[in-house]
C-alpha cells in the first residue's frame, strides 16, 4: 500500500520538497517542485496577476482563489506544480 503522506510529481515519482515551508502554501493548488522539471510558474498558462495603478504587478496562480492579499501570491520562479500546463502563448 502507497504511503499517502509521500508526495509525486506528474508522472507519479515520489519527491521531496528542497525547503518545505519555503513557498506560500495557500497560494498554489498543489506542490510546488511537483511538475515538470525545470518548468516555473513563469511560463504556465494559469499564471495571472493583478497590476496595480503605481503598474506593480501581484502574480497569482488562477487555479486558486485569490484573497487580494499577499497570501496568495506566488513567485515566478518557483518550480512548477503538478498543475502546471506550459503557456503556448509565452515567448
Ligand atoms: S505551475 Fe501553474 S498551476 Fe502550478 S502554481 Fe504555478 S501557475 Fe499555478
């Protein structure tokens, strides 16, 4: 029987999280470090953000709720999660 507690990337593999902690939890839909290796938040297609009027922008994940605030957040640069589908449109 799998150990439920033990997370997998996308192809099933078990992994570990480098720092667990380290990322904003409520901010992203499932493990960051999850998804495709070498793949960030930067280029998925359900990375969003809200700009502001000063033209700074808060860069959230669309699969998850935004609460306006920097609780949901996410970084570009995190590895992506198990979520992660690569933005087409990116250059
Ligand atoms: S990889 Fe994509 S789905 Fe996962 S947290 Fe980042 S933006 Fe959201």
């Amino acid at each position: 029987m799998a150990d439920q507690d033990q997370l997998t990337n996308c192809y099933g593999e078990p992994i570990t999280l480098d720092a667990p902690g380290k990322y904003n939890g409520r901010a992203y839909p499932a493990a960051p470090g999850s998804g495709p290796d070498g793949a960030t938040c930067k280029t998925c297609r359900h990375c969003t953000y809200n700009e502001m009027y000063s033209g700074r922008r808060y860069y959230k994940c669309g699969l998850v709720r935004s609460t306006h605030g920097y609780a949901t957040d996410i970084r570009l640069k995190t590895p992506a999660c198990s979520r992660y589908e690569i933005n087409k449109e990116a250059g």
